[in-house]
C-alpha cells in the first residue's frame, strides 16, 4: 500500500499521486482476485481511491493483466516528436502535458528526454526560459543533467555549466542526487574543460546541498525492513556514504587528483584538500559521508601525501573520535592490508580493533575483514615493526566471534594454496605457534571449518593434519564435510586414495562413538581405505568405524 519509489524522472510534485495511483491499481487488482486485505489496509485503499478522480475498477484491471504468467509492466517512450518543431518557449508546457500518463496506459511519455538527447541545445534553452519565470520542473532538469550528450559542442557546454551555476540553491536541493552522480561521473572532464568554471560549478552544487540542511546530505538508502519490522542498522557506513550525494562529491574530488599515476610524496594539491576539509564539517550525514569515502582510499593516501594523511586523518580512527565509525567502516571495506607505514601507526588500534568492530550495527560484517589484516600482519610481517608477534595473534584470535574465527580458518587455506610451499612454510607453522589451545576454541562448527581447510591441502595433508588434529573433535552434522575425500576433481587421486592412513585417524578423531543418523561419506572413505591400504583394515580405528556404519 505504499506505492512504488520514486522514479528519477518524476517530480516531488507529482510523486505522492503517482504513488497513491499505483497502490490503489494493485492492491484493488489483488481484491478482485479474490484477495482479502485486513481492515487497515482495506481502509486505506478505500481512502486513496476516493480521492482519485473518475476512479473505477476498470484501471486495477487494465494495469496487471494476467495472461498465464505474464505481467503488463509500464515502459517509457522518449519520441521527441511534439515538441521537436514547436517554438523553444511552448517546449516546457507541451512536455509537462504528456508527463500526465492516462490511467489505462502501459506507456510512460517523456518526450522532454528525447528532446535532450536529439536537440540539447533547444531543450537547454527551454529550461532557461522556464527558469526566468521561477519554473524549475525537476524531471526535466534531471533528463537534462543525466542524457546530455558527451559530444556537444564547446559553447554549448559552456552554456550548460553556467546554467548549473545559476540554479538556485533550492533547485540544487532538489536535483542533489541527480547532481551529485553527475559530478561524481564528469567532475574530471569540467575541470579539464575550463579549471575555474569547473571548479565554480562544483562550489555551487555543494553550496546548494549544505544549505539546504541536514536532511539534503542524507544517503539515498532507506530503512531495511524484515518480515515487516524495521532492522536497526547504523547509517554511518561506506554503502551510505556512495549512496549518498556528499558522497559521491567527495569521490569526484579524489578522481580529480592530477595524473594518472600519483608518485609517493606527490601530495594532494591544496585545493582539493580544501574542499575536503570543508565537507568533513558539513553537519548531519553528509560529513560521515565524506569521512568513509575518504578513508577508504587510506592506503593510497598515505602514499601519495603521509603529512597530511598522519595529521589529518589518522586521527579519526581513534576509537573516542566522533568520526572513528564511519572513518574504519570505509577504511574496511577497501578490503585492502593497511600498507606497513600506516600499519605501524595503526597497530594499537589494530589490536583492539575486533570487539569495537563487533559492537557495530553494520550493514556486512566488517569483522572478518580486520581479521584477515590482522592474520596478514601475523604470518607475512611477523619480523616487521608492525607485525604481530605469536602471542599478539593469540590474543587476537581469542578475541573473534566463533564466525568469523572460523571465517579465518577458511583464509588459512588461501594462504596455504596461494603462496609457493604456503602450507609447510606458513600455516603449519602459523598454527602450532599463534592457535590458541583452550578447549572453548574446539568446537563442531571449527572442526567442520578445520576439515574444509584439509580437503585442500593436497601433498601436505599429513603434516596439515598433524598441526590441526589437537583442535578436532567428534562432531555429527547435516552436511557432507568429507565430501572431497572420495571424489576425483579436476583428474586428481582423491586424499583418502593418497593417505589411507592419515585420512583414518582425522575420521576416527571427528566422529562420535554414537550416531543418530546414517553416516553418509564415512562408508565411501573406508571403501577406500580397504582397497588401497589392506593392512588397516585390522587396526582398531578401522573396526570402530566398520562397526558403526552396519549399526547404523
């Protein structure tokens, strides 16, 4: 009953019945279906209709057609056809005529996009018409700043860049999305135009969206909703900040950064940086906004201008800095290994980073992505100033959830296969040094997380075991962790066929003395075990397992 989201090419104005109309068509096609809405909702829908004019069930109808499985779906038609030959100052109120879509049509009309995209030049100077009469229609502003053609001529875009300049604040306000992407898409290509003129428009645009209040800063997304209740989440994050329009500014100034390649040292021109520090001060969501898209690029940062970057934005990741959680959710989320100069300046906070990380109501858990950083800077940088030493990765290991301490297993087994000798030279030893050897670390969940990282091992599934086998035991799940054990992929001999032995201690280690279900790879691995090492056949781990499979 809430209609659909707003359209980029539908005005505040005409929006809220938009909405109204598209709800009411739905849900009274849902009633004469046979559908029964409860009482509010059929109320409401009582509501809406009464206050559409000539409204008959006529419109639920014609709007979701049912044919099988097929639905109608409304579609748009960009002819620019009316108002391609009518004179420039009849262009704005032809359009607006055809923006007004008939009930029972499947066809939205926006010649005004065609326009833009066959003529820009009459579409722009239509809109200077309109605006010397205060009329600034969104939608037709929106069309204009997002289907301008790249290949207009030199004047023609310098007209269109001072028109820019000449919106009012409240019409930026208004437009700050479509603007914000606009900017966030060409800034580098104004600046490379004409620098001052560029720069001018960027100014006006941020101008215009800082005084229109905190709301005009606020992220494009909504609220997440699960089985009807609203799930509480934190707005300071880096998916609000590229969503939000501040956002999408602070991103264009950093592609705005001279060169294609910045050299260390080669430093953030000021200007930039000016502007930077001016959206970290906007009040409400815009300066969270800039905070994260900025930290996201730290390492970068720190590369190119040290100075500023230990000075500036160090800083804000203090865990008691009112920037600190959008500051580590975009540092986070660039995914990428704080580089050692910025590690070294970090590691306190790194070391403390996973229980403050946890207490977050993020939109993805970052939790894990601090881990593998700090897995990083325990196995790769050990020797480093800024590495871990084995009992700094003990502790941190305590300090992960179950979840993301297993999460860590899995990127153990992406160390141990992606580096050359990786499991003997790294992740053994990583795992009889820093693996904490308490009993509440042993669970089912990690023993299946465990077995995963061994069906990988290849060659050095002995000596992988040997090190793993002490945080093992018996666990009886629902899934298939063995499943690898017993096949051939990609042509290769299966790990039970190379290590007969091996593969029965792990098997005997993990499973219960009793089970409620009949085990489904355990017969498969001792079909193999009997055929290509006989011998064990009589050991005792053999004969428990043997015994378990024909009672069950």
């Amino acid at each position: 009953m809430t209609g659909p989201d707003k359209a980029t090419y539908w005005s505040d104005e005409e929006y809220p019945g938009i909405r109204k109309e598209f709800a009411a068509r739905y849900a009274r096609y849902l009633e004469l279906q046979g559908c029964t809405l409860t009482a509010d909702q059929s109320t409401r829908l009582v509501e809406i209709t009464s206050g559409i004019e000539r409204w008959n069930d006529g419109w639920a109808t014609s709007t979701v057609t049912e044919r099988g499985s097929l639905v109608g779906w409304v579609g748009t038609d960009e002819a620019p056809d009316v108002v391609l030959d009518i004179p420039v100052s009849e262009v704005v109120t032809r359009a607006k005529e055809d923006l007004k879509r008939d009930f029972g049509s499947f066809t939205e009309k926006r010649p005004f996009t065609g326009l833009v995209k066959a003529k820009p030049s009459k579409a722009l100077s239509a809109l200077s018409i309109a605006a010397k009469k205060e009329d600034y229609p969104e939608s037709f502003w929106s069309a204009l700043i997002n289907e301008m053609p790249d290949d207009i001529s030199p004047r023609l875009q310098r007209v269109f860049l001072h028109r820019l300049i000449q919106l009012p604040h409240s019409v930026v306000r208004e437009l700050r999305h479509t603007l914000g992407r606009w900017v966030e898409k060409n800034l580098i290509g104004i600046v490379e135009f004409d620098d001052d003129l560029g720069w001018s428009v960027f100014d006006h645009i941020i101008d215009g969206m800082v005084e229109g209040g905190e709301e005009a800063v606020e992220s494009g997304l909504g609220e997440i909703r699960r089985g009807g209740e609203v799930v509480q989440q934190s707005r300071r994050t880096y998916s609000h900040a590229i969503n939000g329009p501040l956002g999408m500014c602070a991103a264009a100034l950093f592609h705005a950064v001279p060169g294609e390649k910045q050299e260390a040292g080669s430093l953030i021109p000021q200007h930039i940086k000016t502007r930077l520090e001016r959206l970290f001060a906007v009040p409400g969501e815009g300066s969270d906004h800039t905070v994260s898209i900025t930290a996201s690029k730290l390492n970068w940062l720190m590369h190119v201008d040290p100075n500023w970057t230990e000075e500036r934005l160090v800083p804000m990741l203090a865990f008691e800095h009112p920037a600190a959680e959008p500051a580590w959710n975009g540092f986070l989320h660039s995914g990428r290994v704080p580089w050692s100069p910025l590690a070294s300046l970090l590691k306190p906070l790194l070391l403390e980073l996973l229980p403050w990380v946890r207490q977050r109501q993020w939109d993805r858990d970052l939790s894990k992505v601090a881990a593998q950083w700090l897995g990083y800077m325990g196995i790769f940088n050990q020797d480093q100033p800024h590495g871990l030493t084995k009992k700094e990765m003990r502790d941190v290991l305590r300090c992960m959830s179950d979840d993301t301490r297993n999460d860590f297993i899995f990127w153990l087994g992406r160390v141990g296969q992606g580096n050359d000798d990786g499991w003997n030279k790294l992740v053994v030893p990583f795992i009889d040094d820093a693996w904490p050897r308490e009993r509440v670390y042993r669970t089912a969940s990690s023993t299946n997380s465990w077995i995963g990282l061994l069906d990988d091992t290849k060659d050095s599934f002995p000596a992988v075991y040997a090190s793993v086998k002490q945080f093992l035991v018996p666990v009886e799940t629902d899934r298939h962790p063995f499943y690898r054990f017993t096949r051939e992929l990609d042509d290769e001999t299966p790990l039970t066929a190379c290590f007969p032995a091996a593969t029965l201690d792990l098997v005997n280690t993990v499973t219960p003395s009793a089970l409620t279900r009949p085990p489904y790879e355990l017969p498969k691995i001792l079909s193999v075990i009997a055929e290509t090492a006989p011998e064990l056949t009589s050991d005792h781990r053999y004969l428990r397992l043997i015994d378990l499979v024909e009672r069950s």
